[in-house]
C-alpha cells in the first residue's frame, strides 16, 4: 500500500511488504524514541489526539511519539465529547477536524465510528481502538516487539495464552501472524477457546497452530514467544471454575523457567496478577519494553501517513 | 482600537476599521492555518485555555491557531475546575493565571465572568463564549467568511434563519454587520423573531432588514447569503408547532439551488439534520470552510493582542 | 545531593547546601519565568504531568515551567486514570512512564504512591502533593519568596498564622526554615496549634519560636514575614468558636499596616477571605508574586533532574 495519506484503520489492511515497511522505519526511528537523539521531522505538525474513551497508556504512546518527532499534539478525552456527542454526526466531526490537524489518533467505544471519521477527514486518521473492534498499532507493535526480540519473526513458534476468545490483541496479532512462517501454540481454557474465524484465517494463510488447555505444558514444550493475556472472571458462568483457572495461568519465576532460555514474554499490560514480579528480572520479560516498542511503531505510521520518510 | 495588549471581550468593542483590520490580518495568516506554510510568529509564548465550559470545536480551534503560529498551550477543562471553583474568585484567577502565560482564551457558563479574569489579568483575554453572554471570536469568523466567500460585504443581501430569538452566533453577528452596507432578511417563525434590542440597533446603525416566516421564499427571493440555525424543541410549548417548523426550516439541495447560483450558505455548526447532507457537494455550502476560518481569525487575534503585527 | 537523575519526594531531602544551590538556580531562570526572555535549555526533553487528583494551579505552574525551558508536557488529570487504576500497580505505572517521557511531576490523594512511582522508574520524579504526605515544592517556592522578597533569610523573624495543626503548606516550610537562623512565631487558636513532631524537629534544628494565639497582636509586635493559611471550618467541633476565630484571623490592609514597613505577606492560595482584596495594594502583599515563584523554582528542579545546569 501507499502509506502516504492513508488510514491506519484494520490490521487487514497489511501485506506482508507493509509490515517489513513499517517495521524497517520503526527500527530507524527507535534512537528517538528511546531518548538518545532529538529529531525535528514533524516540526509543523499537528496532531488531534481524540480518545472519546480514555486510555491514558495508548493515548501517551500516541503523544509521546509526535512529540519526539518535533509535532505537536492537540487533545480531548472522555466526557468532554458529550459537547461534540451533542447530536453531531462523526462524519461532521472528521470534515471538522480535518481544518484543525494533519493526522488524527482516535479512539472510539463503537466499532466502525473510526472509520466513519476517516472516510469523511481528507487527512490520515490512525484507528487507536474502537471498542470491540480493531487496535491495529497494538498488533504492529507486539508483532515489532516479537521481531526486534528474537530477531526474527519466520520460524518461530509463539505461545498465546489466557482469554483467546475475547482477547482482541491476540486475535489482531494472529492476523498480523498470518503472513509470516509460525508455528503457533494456543493455550486456554475450553470456556476460551481462540474463535474458529480466527482458526480458519489460519487455515487459510496455511500457519500450523495446535489447541491446549495446559499452561505449563506449553512453557515446558519450550516455545520462543509466551504471548499472556488476562482471564477475566466476568467471562465464566461457574465462578468455581474461574477461580481454579485463575490461578493455573499465572506465570512466576519459577514457571518461566520451566521453558526455553531466552523464551520473550509478553503481555499487552495492564498485567494484574497473571505475570508475577518476580518474572521481570528475567532478560526475556518483555512486557515493558514492548510498551515502549509502541512509541517506535506510532512514530513510524505517523511519519509515513504524513509522507515524511 | 489599539490591539496591543488589548482584551477581546464582545463584538461592540470593534469599529468598522478594527474589522477590516482584523480580516486583513487574517486574510495573510491564512496560509498558516491552511497547512501550506508553517510560521514561528509566536514562539516563545504560551497560551492558557480556560474552558469551564467544555466546547472542543472552539478548544480546539484557538489551539490549533497558536500551536501553528510556533506557541504553546496549556489546557484546563471542564471538571477540573471544581478545584479552582473551591472559593477562590474570579478575580484572584487571573491574577493568577497573568504568572503563567501571555494570553489566555477562556469560555465559561456565566455571563461577565469572562470580564472579570480580564479586569484583573495585566496579560490579553479573550472570550471564548461566556454563557448567555459573549462570543465573538465566532462572530468575526462569520463576518470574515462572507467576506472571503463573496469578495466583500457592503452591497450583500443575507438572510439569516432559523431561531433568531435565542441564537446568541445571529446577534452577535447582527452587531458587527451593523458596520457595513448590507441588507438583512430576518427568517423565522413568529415565537423565535428578532428581538427588538437588535432591531433597534439595526436601525441606529441605518441597516435595512426585512422580516418573513417564508425559508423557502426567502430562499427563492434570492440572497447571497443563506445562515442557518437550529431550531431548538425546547423553545416550543406547542410542541405540534416545532414539529411543523422543524421540516419547514430544513434546507436539502434541491431547495438551496431554487436559489441565487453563488448563494453562500453557512451553519455555526454542529448541525442536526437542519442541512441536508447533499447540501455538501453545492460549491456554496461553507459552513465547514467557516468553521476552517475560525482559525485564521483568532490567529489575527492572537498575534494583534500579542503584539505581534 | 547530587540532582542529576533525582527524585524530589520530601522536604526532608534537602541540606542547607542543596536550597541555597535550587534557589541561585531559580534566580538565574527567573528571567524566563517572568517572560524577558525565552529559552530552549529542556528543547528535546518532554516532561509526564501526572495529576490523579486535580490541581489546575499546580499543574499549570509546573507545565509553565517546563514549556517555557522549550520543552514539551503530555498530561493526564483525574477521572481519565480511571483506566489506569483498573487494576495496574503504581510500580507498573512507574515502570510505564519511564518510557515515555524523560521527567514526571506526579500529584497524588494517597500518601506514599509518588514514592512509589519513584522508585520503579528510572527517570526522575517530583512529588508534586501527595494527599496529607508532602508537598516539596510547594515548601521551596515559600522559601524562595522569602528569599526574594527579604533579600536572605537568616535572621528573620517569621509568623506562621492559621490552621496549624493540618497545614501541610506550613508544616514543610518549617521543616526547610529548620537550617536556617530564624526566629517563628506560631499564630494559632488553641485547637489548631502547630503538632508537637514540628516543635520537636524545630527544638532539634535549634530554632526559636514562640506561639501565641494573638493574631493582632504578633502583626503589631513586628515580623518581617507574615505567611497566613485559612482557618477551615470542619475542623472545629464548637462551630461558634469556629465563627468567632474565623473573622479574628482575618487579615485586612488597615491591620496590616500595623505592622512592620516592610512586611512580607505571603498565603499559598487560594484565600477564601482570610486576606482581604485592599491588602492587594500593599508593597508587601506577595501572595501572587508567591504563586509566580512557583515557576521558576520548577524550573530550577526541572534542570537540576534533567542534568542541565
């Protein structure tokens, strides 16, 4: 695709080229986001930062990466839209904004209203979440952070584990996952199984993927990427069983070391519980610096959306 | 009037020269607030965002005009105030506020609060809407847009529609075209007319206006300039009679193109279904260029109180 | 200490040595506090404004500072942590930031949390309120306009007036007064009297002090400082006491004029009445002079963290 001016909207939208791309610049602009050099490429840029749902984390990330490029940041979150909620369409709202700015960073509570904005605004629009929809750049950014940590992303074998069938970032990361040569290990609960429209765009990609419910096991079997995410209780009707899981997918020290040496683990964070501290010592915890990878991957889209590399 | 240092408080403090000072100004800024050049003028300065009142439109606006003219902005909305609020007065804010920035553009609910911070702040305030009161930021961006659209304002027939009685951007835009040659078509039903505090100065001021509940024939008559407004269901005790007006009041393509060919139609926006999205693709529907225009204003006004031109 | 890289947490930090050198520090910034001249010392560094409890003055002050240094402020103010609340540890948050940003100023309703945010983050930290904890900053711009209004401040005789007992404002300042030669006069009711841990540490330092409960009388006997704090009403059972003192430790111009010449008034806002709007007019009313303190002495923390005088 050609990025200049375009929508970052669906993790659908990436060839298997885009992905080398955006990762490519992400890896140039990397001593800018961890601080070694200042860099002026966005001098003169604005960007609105529009979180009709707060996410201080997300919307940071955003913040930050135009900020270390030299742009600037105009934004608005949460209640404060009830003036702009105020019987406005999106479609208005995107003809607005595209007066204001030059790339706008959004996030939504209803899948489709970012769309809605980018169809309307002349000016890139970067989907930040909408609701139970997309979050592209959180699987840009695991799949970077896979890459940069193992150095590769073809021949690995990668564990997801916990709350596969809501867990939107591990669905989005398996379509990015598509496109590469993985062996992928699916670890949850039967009550969570990874939903068979995800399986089957595997299938269909020609990835091998295999289906168990033992955490340990999977650890122990020894894969290169441990992909946690959370269990959460509102899921189970048998409260019982909730509190029996609850406790098998939790990762310690001790557990990690069960599996390969220098196996990366992940988590989209917040974490609450199911990676214990003690895990972070380990040189493969890499739950923070893939938060950090997200500032290095927002800086790469926002200066390719804006033609600037 | 001299701009340096100047309060922005309401539309009466303007002679007719100040206008056409103010959109001369504009009118060379505009290429800052187009995105096609980027300007420096105010570095070094810092702008406070005062919004009591949440309103991002016109939040977002100020801020984009001083974030593209190289200043910066701090922001306070909404809520956050309730601290501020907790005893201290209006008065004590601003001389507040005087410490930290170099001008400050402020919306609050309560009309003359805006006066007050600027009777105690020694730096430039502008009113960005104080409730039932103010806002004539909006009303010189209207003026400048039937300007920029139609080459001038002497010798133009405008109609203005829809709630005249309440609509606080229609009186404040009576004000300043009270300056200028024009002549007035007065569009709306009999609960929501002019009032007479208006009228009356329209006849001080020598403007001829004229007053009809017929949109469709006013429309027809031909005017060179359409500006709409919502009509409020809140304003009706006869609700039966607000639901006749509501469609009667509503303008679609159709209708627009029984009027002059080069009619400028403009809306203050957000609208609620009184223009008809086909409305858009008319080369005379200007209402989102208007509220583009927004920003070429209040950059005049920033760099005029700052001192700046 | 060495402030490279520091965290500024407590009062209790400081030596002698480490005051006088924030505020030459601060002097020497004043000059882009009080906007004579515009700076790019902090250009390239973007600060984290993390205010979970809002604080409009405080947040503004410390934002103020760090843009007019040329650096950059992302901010996220109360009901929006709410998401980041959910669940995730401040270690974890610390632990987050760290990678955003290159400074975090953080306030805080729990005691303890900025602490904590300090110690799992590698970039510096400052304590900007943490509920009934600490307030160090808010004690070093006392200081520092002491110093400022009185020339030095050893050898001065300084009142303390108000609610003893729970001011936190006035508590810090004593603990920063306790290395140098001063003399105190505590100006409060009986049931507001300042806490034995103060005396104690006052006792320890080896300062003087008297207490009184005549607030008249301590203007008129002659201090060089007069630092006045409000007297709340919920903290009196007997609220006609409550009445009855309210209006004793009011402080108007006449009053004050029986004091010293040269007295320094100073009250760390907002004031609800305790000082009267005519004792504005007085040379030594430098409560708003305070407030604009506040800046450079922020500035001053914020290059001595970043390593940049």
């Amino acid at each position: 695709m050609d990025f200049k001016g375009a929508d970052i909207l669906t993790t659908k939208q990436f060839s298997r080229e885009d992905l080398e791309k955006i990762m490519g610049v992400a890896r140039g602009l990397e001593k800018y986001a961890l601080k070694q050099e200042t860099s002026e490429l966005l001098k003169g840029y604005v960007m609105a930062s529009l979180f009709y749902e707060p996410s201080t984390r997300t919307r940071f990330s955003f913040e930050t990466a135009m900020n270390r490029l030299g742009g600037k940041v105009i934004t608005a979150v949460g209640m404060e839209f009830s003036s702009l909620y105020k019987g406005e369409t999106l479609h208005d709202t995107g003809k607005m904004m595209e007066n204001y700015v030059d790339v706008i960073a959004m996030r939504h509570p209803e899948k489709g209203s970012v769309d809605e904005v980018a169809r309307a605004a002349e000016v890139p629009v970067i989907n930040a979440g909408d609701g139970p929809g997309q979050h592209p750049t959180q699987a840009l950014l695991d799949l970077y952070t896979i890459y940069v940590e193992q150095g590769k992303v073809d021949g690995l074998k990668i564990a997801l584990s916990g709350d596969l069938k809501y867990g939107r970032t591990v669905h989005s990361l398996c379509v990015l996952l598509g496109h590469y040569d993985v062996e992928l290990v699916f670890v949850a609960p039967e009550e969570l199984k990874m939903p068979e429209k995800i399986t089957n765009y595997l299938d269909e990609h020609g990835v091998k993927y295999t289906e168990t419910e033992d955490f340990d096991g999977a650890i122990r079997d020894g894969v290169d990427v441990l992909y946690c995410t959370r269990i959460q209780k509102e899921r189970f009707t048998d409260k019982s069983e909730y509190e029996r899981l609850k406790s098998v997918f939790v990762l310690d020290k001790a557990k990690a070391m069960t599996g390969k040496s220098d196996m990366t683990i992940m988590h989209p964070l917040p974490r609450v519980g199911e990676i214990a501290e003690d895990v972070d010592e380990l040189a493969g915890a890499a739950y923070f610096r893939q938060a950090r990878n997200g500032i290095a991957v927002r800086m790469a889209l926002l200066a390719m959306v804006l033609g600037k590399v």
